[in-house]
C-alpha cells in the first residue's frame, strides 16, 4: 500500500486511488458523514477556515479507508478524487453525477461583470471589448493658440483629459488637445474666459443615426470554471439580465434550533467556514441568505453550539445505481432532517 | 455559565499540541496565557464554546 499525505492507494485486480484535494474542500463533512467505514475525520475547521492552524479540513484514516469511493461521489466540490484504474470516477457512467451546474447564456450576457466581481470563489472570468470612442463619438476641436492665454482652465475642467499644456517654458507655452481622447463634451468651449476654443459635437448635430450600430455593440466572453465554481447562485442573484441559470447541489432550508441562543460576533464561526459568503451577523444573531446557501453543512458542522440544522429534501445527484450507496446517499437528506 | 478548564488534560502551554488554539479562536480575551499556563477570564467569557471544539486535549467543556 502506497501512502502519499492524504492519498490512499491500492493494487489488486484494480488500482485504485483516493486523493483529498485540500483546495476544493469546504469542511462541510458531507464525506465523514456518509463514509461507512469512519475512515474520514474532521479537523478543528474554526481554526482552519481562520487560517490559524495549517491543517487538512478532512483526515483520511488510510488503514480504514477501503476505497469505494462513495466518499468522491457524495462531495459536491469535487474535493476528493478516485480514480480506478488511473481514471477518475468523475467520467466513468457506472458512477453516479452531480446535476449541479452553472451557466451563462452568451446570448443575453452583456458582460457587466457583476458576476465575476460577486462570485465568492473566483471561478468566472469575463473579458469585453468596449466600443471604439472614436465610433461613437465625432467632431472638431481647435484651439486658437493666438487667443488662448493659456490659463489651464480648460485643462482642469476636461473630464476626458484630452488637454495637455505644457509652460515649462514661459515665453512659449504649449496647449494640445487629443482627439482620440476627446469627447465633444464642449465644456472646454464653455469654460474658455477668451473663446479660444473652437469646437462642434457632430453626433449633437446631426443626431445619433450617424452611429454604425455594429460599432456601438459591446463585445465579450463570459467563463465559469467548474473546477472552481460551488453553484452557490451568487451570479445568477446578480445578474442584472437574468443571464445565469444555476442549479445547486441540493434543495431545501436551513434553519436555527429554537432553543439556540446565538453568540453573534463573539463567535462568528459559521461566516468564517461558509464557502458561499451566505452568512452574516445582523443584530448580533447569525443570518444565512438562502438564495446563496448550497445546504453543505459546513457552517452546522462548524457552529460550537450546533444550533443550524441542514434540512436537505432532495440531493441532485443521479445514477446512484448502488442500493447500499443510495442508502448512504439517503442520509445526506434523512439524518438532516431529524 | 463560563467554560471549565481541566487544568490536568490541559497541561503547559508549551506542550500544547494545538499550539493554544484556544486563546486563538477566542476573540473576546477570555484566554489567556499567564506563567506558562491557560488561565480563564470568566467575565470576558461570552459563552460561544468556540473554543471547546478548538482544544485538541478536550481539556475545555461546559459543566452541565
């Protein structure tokens, strides 16, 4: 038996492999939950999330690790890989598969990045192309320089910052304007104390039909990374087009025991582990947002108090062809509703 | 009601195999290290017991 950190690997009629992947996991203890064997224990995951102990959230106990691979196939983030043969379970059909996804529709997108700014695991990248100004906008722009004093009014006041004087020589100072920068605000035409500035907006004057439409179009690609994403609903929430669809890895509520007196701030455990940024303190208590919880668990594996009760009702998870795996897999959703 | 320390399961700090883990994750200072040793403040205790599950000698609890 070869043994490498958190990987365990045997050979027999078939190799096979199991191997935690510290940078997907999420401490949520889905995988020490459902594994038959207890082979996999939870590290102290407050002080891991904190960052004030380096340790694996998840400990595999290699002597009692029989590798069935449940454990792969029941974690929604893809944190622990196992692979038969060389090959991960991940493409082979006999293993069950998450339905959990997310996508961006290209079509309605208008590559506002609000998505890539919220995503709370850094797993969207969009790139864009604006339009070319100087499609959009056109006219003419002069400075008469036997006029102009060159007080530099207009030069502060451009909000393009077209304008550049230069009065490093006083006897003869310079001032240019950039037409690639300019946008025919005309506010330097306005501001000139002498009327030095001559200039016309050609869209103003002739109207926006001037205007390509082709060159006014915004441009771009929108990218989830599946290896990154938790399908936590951050994007499709923000997406000001409703240009997202995600489905989660799970489907019911989270909820707080009645008796449960939560510490707030002192505390704030289940805001440090959530992987999906869904919990905050308000007013002292702990307040989880569904429409960006995946139902994990991590934040009631996490809560000294044990006070947040998962209630999982479906897991979206098929091909479980297994009896005894479905049995398993059934936990996630029955033990959670006690 | 504050936490209890076992002072005989907690031992010295410096043996600590968490390396005070527990004065760590309490933000409210109900911990501290005084002469080489674990001492508790109970009136900064706010009863969250996040440092209960922190302590790998389970030498913090709760009496019930």
């Amino acid at each position: 038996m070869a043994v490498v950190e958190n990987t365990v690997e045997r050979k027999g009629s078939q190799k096979r492999s199991l191997n935690y992947k510290k940078e997907k996991c999420v401490g949520c203890g889905i995988c020490t939950d459902i594994c038959p064997t207890e082979a996999l224990k939870l590290g102290p995951l407050v002080p891991i999330a904190r960052g004030l102990i380096d340790m694996d959230y998840v400990k595999v106990d290699k002597e009692k690790c029989v590798l069935c691979g449940l454990c792969a196939a029941a974690c929604p983030f893809e944190a622990m890989e196992f692979k038969i043969d060389d090959e991960s379970i991940k493409y082979n059909e006999a293993y069950p598969k998450w339905e959990h996804k997310a996508n961006i529709d290209e079509e309605t997108c208008i590559y506002c990045k609000a998505c890539e700014t919220a995503c709370p695991t850094d797993a969207i990248t969009v790139s864009r192309k604006l339009p070319e100004r100087t499609k959009l906008v056109s006219g003419e722009i002069d400075i008469d320089k036997d006029t102009c004093i060159y007080c530099g009014i207009c030069e502060e006041m451009c909000p393009a910052e077209a304008i550049t004087m230069k009065k490093e020589n006083p006897e003869e100072p310079e001032i240019t304007v950039d037409e690639d920068k300019c946008v025919y605000c005309l506010i330097c035409k306005r501001s000139c104390p002498v009327k030095a500035t001559k200039a016309a907006c050609r869209s103003c004057s002739y109207g926006v039909y001037e205007i390509n439409p082709e060159d006014a179009k915004i441009t771009g690609n929108s990218f989830i990374d599946e290896e990154t994403c938790i399908n936590c609903g951050w994007c499709q929430e923000i997406c000001p087009v409703d240009a997202v669809t995600v489905t989660k890895p799970f489907e019911g509520e989270i909820i707080f025991k009645e008796e449960f007196e939560c510490k707030g701030e002192s505390c704030h455990a289940c805001v440090d582990i959530c992987p999906c940024n869904a919990i905050s303190i308000v007013e002292g208590k702990s307040v989880v947002d569904e429409r960006f919880c995946i139902l994990c668990g991590a934040c009631a594996k996490a809560c000294p108090q044990k006070g947040i009760i998962i209630k999982r009702e479906k897991i979206n998870l098929e091909n479980v062809r297994s009896k005894s795996w479905q049995k398993q897999m059934d936990k996630l959703v029955e033990t959670a509703s006690k | 009601m504050p936490v209890v320390i076992d002072m005989e399961k907690c031992g010295k700090i410096k043996d600590c195999p968490g390396e005070v883990l527990c004065i760590k994750v309490c933000e409210q200072g109900a911990l501290i290290e005084e002469d080489g040793e674990l001492v508790l403040v109970p009136e900064n205790c706010d009863d969250c017991d996040i440092c209960i599950q922190s302590c790998p000698n389970q030498a913090i609890s709760k009496k019930s």
